[in-house]
C-alpha cells in the first residue's frame, strides 16, 4: 500500500544525520529533531503533492511538525507530534496554541497524527482516563477536533491518535503492523476529499457603526436603469446584486469572519456556548500578548468552563435524541448518527428469500431483478387517459398581476433587521439591508426590476420561482 503522507515519531536522528541519509524515493522530507536522546518526529510527503512546511505554527519547545499539503484541490494542515510520557502541563499550553492558529484557517481539513501517551475512555472503552489524555480531550472540543481512532495501539491502550477537523471524510482508519522493531502498532486512515465539509469566511455586518443617510442618498442616486440593459434575468438579478453590495460596503462597515459547519449540533445552535468560546479565543489571544500568570490563569478558567458546557449540553442533546426515538420519531436520531459514523455503507444487506439467505452480490441482484420484473407483469389495459377541463369557479384565475409602487414600499418597511431574508438566486439579503432600500427611489427600482420578471415568465435559473411580494410572512422573497 502506498501512502501519500507518512508520521514518524521518536525517530531518535539527530543533526549528524543529514536527509539523505533517511530519505525515500517519491517523498519529500521533513524532521525536527530533539538533538539528545530519544524523541523527534518525522514527516514524509508524495511528491505528487503540493506541500509547504508551516513554520509559523510551531515552536521550539514541543516536537511538532505542521505541513500545508493541498491535494484534489483541498488544502489540508497536517501535523505529527510527540508527546513524551515526562512531559508537564506546559505541553498543553504550547500545543493548544498550535492549534488555535491552525483552527484560525478555516477552509483547511486539519489532521492530527502522533504518540501522545495519554489515555481516555472516551477514545477507547476499555482504557482509564489519565489526566493527559483528559487536557488533550478538553483541547480537542474546545477546538472542533475528533479523534477517530478506537483502537489498542499499544499492549491495551490507545496512545497513537488520529485527529481531524472533518472525521466524516476519514475512513478505513486503524492499525497495520509495527514499523521495524516499535512496540506501537501503526495507524492509518484514509481521507475522502470528495466528502462535502463546507467551510469559509462568512461576510458580517457592523450595523450599529453605519451611517444610514449617506445609503439612502447613495442609492437614490445610482444609476439603477443600466442593470436592464441585460435580457437574462440572472444577468440582471446579479448586476442588481453586485451594485447594492458596493454601495453597501461604502457606508456599512463589515469585516470577514471564519465560519464551518464542522461544529457539533449541541454547540451550533447553542448561543451560550458559542459567545463562551469566542471569549475563551479572545482570552487566548489575550494572555498570548501580555503573558503573565493572571492571564493564563483567566484564560484556564473560560477553557475550563467551555469544556463543562458543551459536555453539558452533548448529554442533554444525546437524551433529547432519546426521547425522541421513544416517542417514534427517529429522524434526527438517524441524522445525528449518519453525520456522527460517515459513510459506513457496506451495500445492500443479506436478503432472505422465501427460507433462503442471499449474501453475495449476484445472488441478491438476480434476485432483485426478478422481483422488479414480476412488479411488472400486469395484464395489459387499455383504460382512456383521464381528461382534465380548467376550472371555470369564479375568483380562482390569477389573470394579472398589479403591483403599486407604494406596495412595495410598505413591503420593504415591514421588513424585521436579523428576523426576515429577502432571497434571490444564489444570494441573500437580511432584512437590516433590505431596510435600506426604504428611501424613497428604492421602492421604485425594486417594482421595475419585478415588472421585468413578469414580463419574461421567468426568474433567475437558481430559482425555483420568481419574485414574490405579500408571501405568507408579508416579505419579499423567491418562491
């Protein structure tokens, strides 16, 4: 089996011992070396792959390598580290700090390989939790990591771990013979960068700093009338969009943030956990730049107290799922458990057939198909297709459809900041931005551009219906 990335800890090289003396043939090579006895860790990368070692992620004080590998257009932050069994709690600090700059890019599948010789039932059952293995469990969460390994790596414990930001992209993961004479067995996984992990920046707005004025004049006098120079309306929905964006930044101060959807259900939706992280980030980032024993010691108590809510909040979603699949509704069970093992699918089922068990794959294709066929054969019919006549009941044909000025006009003031969406094609507005078009050649710009849809029949392609004003929830929106 070839692998494209290959981890080595406690390599024991030191700087006598030169690359070319350890490398191998189709991989790059990169080491750190502890210099005295024992330890240092080692990474070999295909040479297939684009790789960059991250220097700015590590330190000298841990033995831990970071690379930027991209592969299949997917850029992922792949680490191998070594943590001796002597090591003390400043191991903890310096590495969580690792991965908080790691954690910062978002868009990267991180993976973490390596011999922590921590323990913790919550990796594997049959082992006692120690207190390293506790912090590394505590670091892992507080960061959206999992460690995916559940197996003895040495004699019954699990020391060697598997870590990702994505573990519905890892499968086929575990152990394969000791390399040379180690007494740990080998981990592997392997990762499908075809698994959908939808991460980025997500724009946000600085409403409270805006000047809202200067917008109302800015859009009373753009020169809307050059976007209908376009006959597509996706042409013209995306020169609309792009224009009230660039008036909108003129005068909204905004800023970019990372955003993933990695994070597990019980903190996604939960606010008091999400406002304690980011003041644990801000703590973080605190004590890094003053550096002093008060510090560290406030920023340990939001991590602590991070840690306390989300276990918290992870057993109260896990017997809310109970409850549920209880009381017959098993859905979000089923979701939960899909996202939570990945694509476990190992095909169809053994079949029983009348009082036989089909188990290979022949055997219940043959027998499928010959279950579709008989479905099929019916006696033939020749019943006359069923004839449909249009309703002729009064005030049940929309013949028209005559939208006012002012119409719109009280549509867009009705509008809820942070509640309602004004939706279009491949983007959205919210509605503190649909409120700006409340000045007073908004409402017009806005009628006109819904008088050229009607008069197309058509919206824009990544719609599933058009314009629509006074919907259910009185906001303008696609249907």
């Amino acid at each position: 089996m070839k692998f494209s990335v290959l981890c080595v800890t406690e390599t024991w090289l030191s700087s006598e011992i030169v690359d070319r003396d350890i490398e191998l043939e189709g991989y790059q090579v990169y080491r750190k070396d502890r210099n005295r006895h024992g330890g240092g860790v080692m990474m070999y990368v295909s040479d297939s792959l684009y790789t960059t070692r991250r220097g700015d992620l590590e330190n000298d004080e841990i033995e831990s390598i970071w690379c930027d590998v991209t592969k299949a257009n997917t850029n992922l932050l792949i680490n191998c580290s070594y943590r001796p069994p002597s090591a003390d709690d400043t191991f903890f600090d310096l590495f969580e700090t690792q991965i908080q700059k790691a954690t910062d890019q978002a868009h990267a599948v991180k993976v973490i390989l390596g011999d922590f010789n921590a323990k913790n039932s919550n990796w594997l059952n049959s082992n006692t939790t120690d207190n390293p293995g506790r912090q590394l469990d505590n670091i892992f969460m507080n960061h959206g990591l999992e460690q995916v390994l559940h197996e003895p790596t040495r004699g019954r414990n699990l020391l060697d771990l598997i870590v990702t930001s994505h573990p519905v992209m890892c499968h086929q993961t575990g152990t394969l013979a000791p390399l040379g004479d180690s007494d740990h067995l080998a981990t592997a996984t392997a990762l499908n960068l075809k698994a959908n992990h939808h991460s980025g920046k997500r724009l946000v707005w600085l409403y409270s700093k805006a000047n809202i004025e200067t917008l109302h004049q800015h859009i009373a006098a753009a020169p809307w009338d050059i976007n209908h120079v376009f006959d597509s309306m996706d042409d013209i929905w995306d020169s609309w969009y792009n224009m009230f964006i660039a008036i909108c930044k003129q005068h909204i101060p905004h800023k970019f943030v990372s955003t993933t959807r990695t994070a597990k259900p019980w903190i996604h939706s939960n606010k008091e956990i999400k406002t304690a992280i980011r003041r644990k980030h801000r703590l973080h980032s605190r004590a890094k730049r003053i550096n002093t024993e008060v510090t560290w010691a406030t920023y340990r108590r939001q991590r602590n107290l991070v840690t306390a809510l989300t276990r918290r909040a992870e057993s109260a979603y896990i017997e809310e799922l109970v409850n549920d699949v209880e009381t017959g509704n098993t859905r979000r069970f089923f979701t939960y458990a899909k996202s939570a093992l990945g694509n476990t699918s190992t095909g169809i089922p053994a079949l029983k057939v009348g009082s036989a068990i089909l188990e290979t794959p022949e055997e219940k294709a043959n027998a499928l198909n010959n279950f579709f066929i008989n479905q099929t054969d019916l006696p033939a019919r020749n019943d006359p297709a069923p004839t449909f006549h249009p309703t002729t009941v009064p005030g049940t044909v929309l013949d028209s459809v005559q939208l006012s000025v002012e119409e719109v006009r009280q549509q867009l003031s009705s509008l809820k900041p942070q509640e309602e969406r004004v939706t279009g094609c491949r983007k959205w507005l919210d509605g503190t931005l649909a409120m700006a078009w409340c000045s007073d050649s908004s409402p017009v710009v806005v009628t006109h551009f819904i008088g050229r849809f009607r008069e197309q029949s058509s919206g824009p392609a990544s719609s599933t219906g058009g314009i629509v004003c006074l919907s259910s929830s009185d906001t303008l929106c696609t249907g």
